[in-house]
C-alpha cells in the first residue's frame, strides 16, 4: 500500500448500487456522479477534494466503499486485542480532536460526570466513519458500555461528521435496546476542545485577542480576556502569543510539551550513547496523517523517529522545534496538512509567520538543514512514510548533533 497511486477511499463498482446516498452525505462534495458518456451510471471519489473522513464509508448500505484506515472489522479486532490488555467492559470511543495522543481523557469523563476509571480507549478520524456494525460487533466480543464522545456539532472538522453519528447512535441505541441490551449500553457525549486561561499569570497585553483568526476573544478592560467559547474552536493559535503561557490549549500545554520533549530528547541521546542515529522528532498535525499517531510502530520505529501531535499547523511552537535540536535529536520534521486541507480553514498566515520566525533563527544558530516541513494527506498511502524516509536520509549524512539546551527548564 506504499505505492505512489495508492488511494485511501474507493468505491468498488462491482458492489455499488447506485443508490446514491454517498453521494448525497459527502460533507466535501467528493462524489461525483454521471448519468450519460462513458462512465454513465457511476459514482466516483475525486480523491483530491476527498478528506478521508470516512462518512461515506460508513453511509454505504452494500459495504461497496472501501476505505484503508480503520474500517470497522479491523477496530472490532483492536478493541479485541485491547480488551484482552485491559479487562476492561467499557469503550470509550472518540474523535480525534476530543484527545491528544495520550488518550487523555479521564478530564472529559469527570465534566460529564461520569465516574470511569477502567477503560479502553479508541481514536478515530471522525465519528461520523463508524457504522452501526462496529457497535454491535464490540457488543457481541464482551464490551457491555460504549461511550461515543463526538465533537460538538458546530466544531466539528469534517463539517457533517458529528450530526450524522448523532442520528446514527440514536437509531442504534434504539434497536440495542430491542435486542435486549440495557438502557445505558450506548452513551453519546459531546466536547470540543477549547483555550483555558490562568488568570493570575495573564498581565492582561491582549496579544491573544489579536491574534485569534475566529475572533474568539474579547479584551475586558483590566482584566483576563474573555474566551467566547461558541467561537473558539481549539486552534491554539493564541497560546503561541502568549508571554507569560497564561493561555493555553487543554491537552496541548506549553509545559506537557516542553517536558515530552525533554524526556524523548534524554532518549533519544542514550540511543546515540549506543550508536543509533540519527534520531528525528516528528511534529505532526493530527488531521494530516492517521497511522503514524494511532499506529506509531508501523513507520516511525524503524526510522528511529517519535511523533508528537499538535492540534493544527497554527499550533506549532517554534520554540518547541529548537528545544527539540538542543535536547538530542538530530532532526525535526514538522508534517502538517496544506492550505487546501487545512480544517480550520482561518489564520494559516500565523502559522507562516511563525514558520518564517522560526527558519530565521534556525540559519543564525547554524541548524536550518537540520528542519523541514511537509505538507500531507492521508489520502495517499504512504505519502508520509516517502517523506519520512526521505529526510531520515538526510539528516543521516550529517554528523551527530550533540547541544546542550540553553534554555531555563520551564
């Protein structure tokens, strides 16, 4: 699947029946449909508008969508597999924006008032890619609980993901509860990750209030800015602003990262102590490639590379690119979606502008070969892991980098 025309959304002509519901659900309008001329009656994947997030997929009533990330028998095994780790009766299953890589979502639990404390836990793209099967199918393999936590309708980044789950779990929970299973079988939570403030470190120099590209936040006078949280949508932006860290992104602190960088760069040197190198970091969007976050062995373990998530491109911290060289990796590699991809479409300038900030500093500081940025999209298998090989190829002909961090421990 490595292959340069490898596409992750198909539609296999032998078993469509043309009834045209994936055609009318795409939120991207990737479906396109011809009545007359050679391929009359067909439905086909513009696979360049196409966004792989899986609606189609789990829409499609003849199983004729074939798509390559995380089709619902491959996370009915997983959840098996998981379940077998953890012993747990519980699935806790969520959209990718609503955690980091961690899996953090113990939080999220306690604000809904849900006291869990034994769970498996499952990322996907999108919600709105898992069909009733893959419910039934946890059910049938000893999961007695499956809690559902969707983006909130309005923050959703595949546009119509959230509001079809909605309908789709609704319907379920109905038939569940037909089959004999108990009332709570079936949960639906909804959360959208939003900017928090410590308003005592907030000197109140309103630079977050400027930047914001949604208009998010309101300066108050003599005191903390207010976050309008109808408008936030979690872009972390306005973090990178910020003096005094006073604001920050849930899940994706300036501290939580600098200390995973720190501990990955510890280990990172001691690989090189034995003669591995060279040793790359990868900062990767979480909507510009899926299996390198959920699944990081399958690429990154052979490159000797760690993957950290960042929310969006507007989100990487140029100062956490030059932590990551000073604290023992040889290379960075920033992987982010283009601008035609983007899911929160607003403000890319900023993230340019920290780009071109941050190229600046690398050349005074004689590291600027030591950086890239890709642009990415899971629609092309193996896209990532070309680019991946590539600049591991690079940096490889260049000595080992060994600098001691002259930044104050935060």
């Amino acid at each position: 699947m490595s292959g340069e025309n490898t596409v992750a959304v198909k539609i296999n002509q032998d078993l469509c029946s043309r009834c045209m519901i994936c055609y009318s659900i795409c939120p991207f309008e990737a479906i396109t449909y011809e009545e007359e001329g050679e391929n009359g009656g067909k439905l086909e994947i513009d696979i360049e508008k196409c966004q792989v997030c899986g609606i189609c997929y789990s829409a499609c009533p003849s199983l004729a969508i074939e798509i390559e990330y995380y089709d619902w028998k491959a996370l009915v095994e997983l959840v098996k597999q998981l379940r077998k780790q953890r012993e747990s009766s519980t699935l806790v299953l969520m959209c990718r924006g609503n955690s980091p890589s961690t899996c953090e979502v113990q939080d999220i639990l306690r604000k809904e008032r849900l006291n869990i404390q034994d769970y498996i836990a499952l990322r996907v793209p999108c919600a709105g890619r898992i069909p009733t099967e893959f419910v039934l199918g946890v059910l049938k393999n000893g999961i007695d609980t499956i809690v559902a936590i969707q983006c909130e309708e309005d923050f959703c980044r595949f546009k119509e993901g959230s509001r079809i789950n909605k309908q789709r779990l609704l319907l379920t929970r109905k038939v569940l509860r037909q089959l004999g299973f108990a009332e709570n079988a079936l949960r639906l939570l909804h959360y959208s990750r939003k900017a928090v403030y410590e308003t005592e470190d907030c000197v109140g120099c309103d630079k977050c209030v400027f930047i914001c590209p949604y208009d998010a936040i309101e300066a108050e006078p003599l005191s903390t800015p207010k976050i309008i949280e109808e408008k936030c949508v979690g872009c972390g932006a306005c973090m990178l602003v910020c003096p005094h860290l006073a604001i920050q992104l849930e899940g994706f602190e300036f501290k939580k990262v600098f200390s995973l960088i720190q501990r990955y760069g510890n280990a990172a040197r001691k690989m090189k102590e034995n003669g591995v190198s060279p040793t790359v970091l990868v900062f990767c969007c979480q909507w510009s490639e899926f299996s390198a976050l959920d699944n990081p062995e399958s690429s990154l373990f052979d490159h000797k590379a760690v993957a950290l998530e960042i929310p969006c491109f507007k989100a990487l911290d140029p100062a956490h690119v030059v932590q990551a060289l000073y604290s023992g990796f040889d290379g960075v590699l920033a992987v982010v979606c283009s601008e035609e991809d983007c899911k929160l479409e607003k403000g890319r300038e900023i993230a340019e502008r920290n780009m071109a900030i941050l190229r600046s500093t690398l050349e005074k500081l004689g590291l600027a070969e030591r950086f890239e940025l890709y642009t990415v999209s899971p629609r092309r298998v193996g896209d990532f892991n070309r680019k991946l090989e590539s600049f591991v190829e690079k940096i490889g002909k260049l000595p080992p980098l060994e600098l001691e961090l002259p930044l104050q421990t935060v």
